[in-house]
C-alpha cells in the first residue's frame, strides 16, 4: 500500500497527531482506583506526545507502556460504555503510530462503535483524526464535518484545533485560519500559537502591484461529488466549475492587465461537435462597470438581456446574436456576458478554496513507489479591493437551448469572496 507524504515548509506538529482526549466524556469512564491510575498514567504519556519531542526513546517506551496497559484494561471490560469505546479507538489510534495495532483493527473498531452507536458523534472526532495523520485528509475531514453536524455545530475551542488541522492538510490554509480563529471572533493571541503559525506560514498576502504567474493565480480542484472540478482564484474570490474533458487555459496576473480563466465545453449538432467558450474576466481594484459595459455591449453589438443574480451578487446581463458569423449548421453567432463590481469578502478568499484530496493525487501520480512526497503550495490571500467581473459567452444559435441549459448551471455553481 502506499504511503502519503505532504511536505512542508516547517516540521508536521506533534500535538496534532493525536486526536483530542476531548471526545471522551471522563464522567461516563470506570471510577475505581486501578482504572484512575491506568487512565492517569495515559493522560501524562499523552501530554508529553503533545508537548515534548516523542522520538526521545525513553519517553517514547514509557508512552507505549502506558498506553498498552490502558489497552489491555478496556479490552478486559465485559460491557464497556460508549466512552470507554472512544477511548480505547483513542489508545488504539496512539498505538497505531507505535506499530502495535493495525490499521485495519482501529478500521474494525470505529465500525464497531459506529453499529452500535450510530447516533452517537464523538468516535467520529477521534476516528477523523486518525484518517488525517494517516494522510487520509479528505476522509477524514468528512469523518469530523459529521461529528460537527451531529452536534449542530455546538463544539469546542479542541476541537476547532482538530478541525483546522484537517483542512490545512487539506491544502486550505486559508479556510484552517478561518476556523481555529472562529470567523475571526477569536484573537490570534488566544488560540494554538504553534499551529497558528504553521497556518500562516502557508498563506501570502496578495497585493495589486506584484506580478504573479498563472500557477499563483489559478488552481484546479480534484472532481467534487457534484461531477465537476473547479478552476479557482482565492487571491481574485472566485471558483468556477469545469470538467475534465473540457479545455481550460488561464492567465498570469499583473498590474497591467485582468486576469482571466477560459473553458471550453463542447456541444453535439448533428454532423459535429462544436465548442463554445466560457471567458472569466477579473479586472481587480475596479468597481467601475460603467466603463466595462460600453465597451462590450459597443464590441458585440449587445442588448440588455435582464438581470442575474450569482452567488447572491447581482449582474447585468447583455445578449448579442450575429448571423455573419458561424454560417453553417451552427445558424449564426449567439452570446451573452454578464457584468457586476464584486467587494472584497470577510474571509480572505477562504470561500472559494478547494480542498486537495491528496489519495487522487497519488493514484494519477504515475508511479509505483511505495512512498510519495508532495509539496504542499501556499494560498494566496484575497486581494482587499473590488473586483469587476465579466463573463463572455461564446456559442451558436443552433445550440441556444443548450447554451441556456449549460450557462444555468455553471451560474449556479460559480462562487465569489
């Protein structure tokens, strides 16, 4: 089987490579002497995997004692409660980076808790964690979102940590930040410093006088369970969908000039397939439409078509046919652009990050080793200014229906910060 590797720019934490001892109720836990002392001993051992180098290899004997011992203890319960089973997948989870359990048996023993518990949340958290450290990322970033649902987003500060650390090895440093300081409604100054920093490490800020190059700009999603992958820009606030077996190009970005993604879907007539062009201008630091709309509506010959709202954000929508154009059986030139200032967001672009899912990126890797490394790019933050969109479309009369039906429901799917 092969291993993940997500290389860094700094050394992976220690304390997050243990999940929480949070999700565990000690209330619900054995009382008696022999237990206390066990669970006592386990706690010390996990505090020092949390703070101190574990590859020390007296602290690293006396930490596998101590967790093998609680181990034998809860495997020994006759019926155990539903919190000593979280604690010992929690063991197990410790174990598994001693090498003293497999991965299958803490698999078998989430399953198990899972059947017997199903409404029950706080094996997810624990479980969650253990996917991440084993680079799992996405799964187990899905692992704690259901912890997080079925708990109605009640949660605490543990497991906000627990949380942003999944989707900063998620490749969403930007949306790691948002979480571990709650929307912003938790000063830096009192959350992890360690991972705080880790985060920030990962983010750069963008500024409208720099050159970056297309790669800097522009990003490409894995395929979501909707069927698509987005193109996306955290530093423009934007994410729009694609797929795979459409064209896709896209552009650097400098003071001097928008910066633009291009897809290029293709629809069946009759005799040929025929490409139409979906183009993704981002004029930043202009809110000025007026300017925009002349030209293209004087470009194209455009008539006002309504308007369309975007993510919650209003355009003006501009329509324009050509019968000069495309004269065989495409029946003509038809098109559409839409038009709308978008502000700066509150979340530094962290509404339209993508998360990396790091296993698709080892199975198309092209390789057979067993262990790959990954460099992990930093994200760009989004620029604190205004940024004028505009979105050409570029299809033919013959396929206006389809056009219409396509252009529904990318609309409906493109995203702004």
């Amino acid at each position: 089987m092969k291993r993940l590797c997500v290389f860094l720019s700094v050394v992976f934490l220690a304390l997050n490579l243990w999940a929480s001892p949070a999700a565990v109720n000690f209330d619900n836990l054995p009382n008696d002497e022999e237990f206390n002392s066990l669970l006592l001993d386990f706690g010390n051992a996990y505090q020092s995997i949390r703070y101190s180098d574990i590859q020390h290899k007296d602290e690293k004997k006396s930490q596998l004692e101590a967790a093998k011992a609680l181990y034998e203890k809860l495997n020994a319960q006759k019926k155990p409660s539903y919190d000593e089973e979280v604690l010992k997948l929690l063991v197990m989870r410790c174990l598994y980076n001693y090498d003293e359990v497999t991965a299958s048996q803490v698999e078998s023993a989430f399953a198990k808790i899972n059947k017997k518990y199903p409404k029950n949340a706080e094996h997810h958290w624990v479980y969650g964690n253990y996917l991440v450290s084993t680079g799992r990322s996405s799964e187990g970033k899905a692992q704690l979102e259901s912890y997080m649902k079925m708990k109605d987003y009640q949660i605490s500060h543990f497991f906000l940590e627990d949380y942003a650390y999944s989707q900063f090895m998620c490749g969403m440093p930007l949306n790691a930040y948002y979480t571990l300081t709650n929307g912003g409604t938790i000063p830096e100054a009192s959350v992890n410093q360690s991972m705080l920093s880790l985060i920030k490490n990962n983010i750069n800020e963008s500024s409208i006088k720099e050159t970056y190059e297309e790669k800097q700009v522009w990003k490409v999603s894995s395929k979501e369970s909707d069927g698509y992958n987005y193109v996306y820009s955290t530093m423009l606030g934007v994410s729009v969908p694609c797929k795979g077996e459409w064209g896709l190009n896209y552009s650097a970005f400098s003071s001097q000039t928008p910066a633009f993604c291009l897809l290029s879907p293709s629809l069946k007539l009759k005799q040929k397939d025929v490409g139409i062009s979906i183009l993704v201008m981002a004029f930043p630091g202009s809110s000025d439409v007026d300017s925009l709309r002349k030209k293209y509506t004087e470009m194209f010959s455009a008539v006002e078509d309504g308007k369309v709202q975007i993510d919650g954000i209003e355009f003006e929508k501009y329509a324009y046919e050509d019968s000069t154009k495309y004269t065989d059986e495409r029946n003509g030139a038809l098109g559409y652009f839409y038009i709308a200032s978008v502000p700066a967001g509150k979340n530094g672009g962290a509404r339209c990050e993508h998360e990396v899912n790091w296993q698709n990126v080892l199975q198309n890797d092209g390789t057979d080793s067993d262990t790959r490394f990954f460099r992990m790019s930093p994200a760009q933050k989004r620029l604190d200014l205004p940024v004028c969109y505009l979105i050409i479309v570029d299809s033919c009369t013959a396929l206006k229906k389809e056009t219409d039906s396509l252009m529904k429901e990318v609309l409906s799917k493109i995203k702004f910060d």
